[in-house]
C-alpha cells in the first residue's frame, strides 16, 4: 500500500495547530464603522432595508461612538442627511452643517481615542441627487472640485483626521489636497474612493443616506463593473496625485482588483463592505439559510485575505462582539 508523503492534514489536527498556522486573522481594529446622522432627527430612524441600521439625531452621536470605541473598533466614517438639498449641495461645505457639528461634537468629546473620517461627496446634499455639480445637462468635473474641495476644507476645520472623496470626479484627490494644504491642513488625510464601481450593490445606502439621483445614472463617473484595467488606472492616478489611501468600493465582488492593487502598489488599502453586501447576508439570515457571524466572518477574512488593510463594514459593530467572544 502507497502511503502520501506529504499530508496537509498534519497541519490541521487540533484547534491548536489550527491557531498556530492561520495566516489571516480578523480584529476589531481592522473595521472602520459607518455611521449616519441626520440634521433636525428628534429620535432614531430605522433603516427599513439595512436592518439593525439606523439614522441618528446629533444627541445619539456621541453614545454611538462610546459604543464603537468599547468595541475597540478604531474609526468612524460619518455620513449626513441635510434638511436643506440645493443644486450646488450648499449644505455640504457649511460649517454649521450636519456632519460638521457631528465631527466637532465628537472630538470635542473624545479627542483622539477614535479617528473621524468624512464621506466627500455631493449626492446627500444636492437636489438632484448627483455626486457632482450639474452644468447643463452633464455633471461638471471642474466645478465639482471647486465644492468638493471646499467640503474638504469644511470637515477638516470641524476636526476630522480624513476626509474620504467618493464622487470619482477626475482630479479629485490633487484638489483636494492642493485645498488643504493651502489652508494649512496638512495632518488631514485622504482616503479616496478610488475605484468606486458603479454598482448594484448600492441600493441600500441610497435608501439610507437618501441620495438616489433624480434623473438619469452614474455611468459617466463611477466605473463600469466589466473594466479590472479602468479600476487598476484610477487607483494609480489617486496614488500619483498623493492619496493616503486607496479604497475599492464595493468589496466582495472586486476582491480581484483588492489583491491586484496589493500586489502592485506600496500604500495602505481600504475596501467598503458596502450596504448591498449587508442586506443579502442579513435576509439570508433571517430566512434561517446560512448563520450569520459565521458567514461575515468569512466574507471579512475573505477581504482581508485579498490585500485589505482596513475595512468599512456595516457588520463593524456586530462582528467586533463575536470577534470579542472569539
């Protein structure tokens, strides 16, 4: 009888063994935990299609983020609901503005024991629901930079350590840093999201943040789902522009372009477990068809096993508990 040289099972006979030869293991402080805050909100508001999910006046702000920091969860990415929309998304860059007073609340509150990162972008705040200015009957890359830079500029005088642009408007980051620099924000980073497909994983988010576009799509400025080499060119042009940060957005579907983007580029990466991602896990699981933390375990790993240094997650909180119990 022929017996195999080499047995692989060696490796995994007891829990142990097992512990000894992972390769990639899953923390808390990998998680970046999203968190929405809506101007005038009196009370909590459910997100109806991102269960456990929720919208929080400004006076939940900083329980939230007691919650997050016990967790041992390291940052936050804040996302704002204005009552005010207009054309130019004026409410964006007002320095009283909804995620201004949440960024300053909570660092007044918590100094540095978590990091505020901020969504750049215009489609919470415009009218029309477009991540851009609107200039005849096409989004203005041009004047888009002109405001997102100013909502940079904004969130980093309200305390935020990273303003994170997400309007993929060509020349987004080289703005927004030459804006900051120039008001003397050096220390403020930029996580860009650097190659944000254009995606139907986002359904979800657009209910929550209410900033599905009124008319027309976002083909002209997110990337089509079929091009890994368009993917692979906006992250290097974020990098040569100097970006902290790169991020794929969505994660699962695009752990190709994660682990490509590691393999070839020296830089922190980030991928967004985004809202879609969330929402099939969580209705699986409530029809009792997979279980839960096992599943987002895996999903997790699975990103971080691809080249993901960091990940925003809607799972953040939910995953750090097991994660704690592990």
């Amino acid at each position: 009888m022929s017996f195999p040289t080499k047995r692989l099972r060696r490796l995994r006979i007891s829990e142990k063994m097992r512990d000894l030869v992972q390769e990639t293991r899953l923390s808390p402080k990998d998680f970046i935990c999203p968190v929405f805050v809506q101007e005038d909100l009196k009370e909590r508001v459910k997100v109806e299609s991102m269960t456990e999910i929720e919208r929080l006046p400004l006076e939940d702000i900083n329980g939230e983020v007691q919650t997050i920091i016990d967790l041992g969860i390291p940052a936050i990415m804040l996302f704002g609901i204005p009552t005010q929309k207009d054309e130019a998304g004026t409410s964006a860059f007002d320095d009283n503005g909804i995620v201004q007073k949440a960024a300053s609340q909570i660092r007044e509150k918590f100094g540095d024991k978590i990091v505020i990162m901020a969504d750049v972008c215009l489609c919470q705040f415009t009218s029309t629901g477009h991540c851009g200015i609107i200039s005849g009957d096409k989004i203005d890359n041009d004047i888009s930079l002109d405001t997102l830079s100013k909502i940079a500029i904004s969130l980093a005088k309200s305390g935020v350590d990273t303003v994170s642009p997400s309007a993929m408007m060509d020349g987004q980051v080289s703005a927004i840093r030459k804006a900051l620099d120039e008001k003397g924000f050096t220390d403020v980073s930029i996580m860009s999201h650097s190659a944000k497909h254009r995606s139907n994983f986002y359904a979800p988010f657009r209910d929550a943040a209410e900033c599905a576009p009124k008319f027309g799509d976002r083909k002209t400025y997110q990337v089509p789902y079929t091009n890994a080499r368009e993917a692979m060119m906006e992250i290097e042009t974020d990098i040569e522009e100097g970006v902290d940060i790169v991020m794929i957005k969505p994660a699962l579907s695009y752990l190709d372009i994660i682990s490509e983007t590691r393999k070839k580029f020296n830089v922190p990466v980030a991928a967004y477990s985004v809202s879609g991602e969330y929402a099939l896990v969580k209705a699986a699981s409530q029809l009792g068809y997979v279980n839960e933390d096992n599943i987002t375990s895996e999903i997790l790993t699975s990103i971080k096993r691809a080249g993901a240094d960091m990940i925003v997650t809607y799972f953040a909180k939910s995953a750090a508990r097991f994660l704690q119990k592990s």
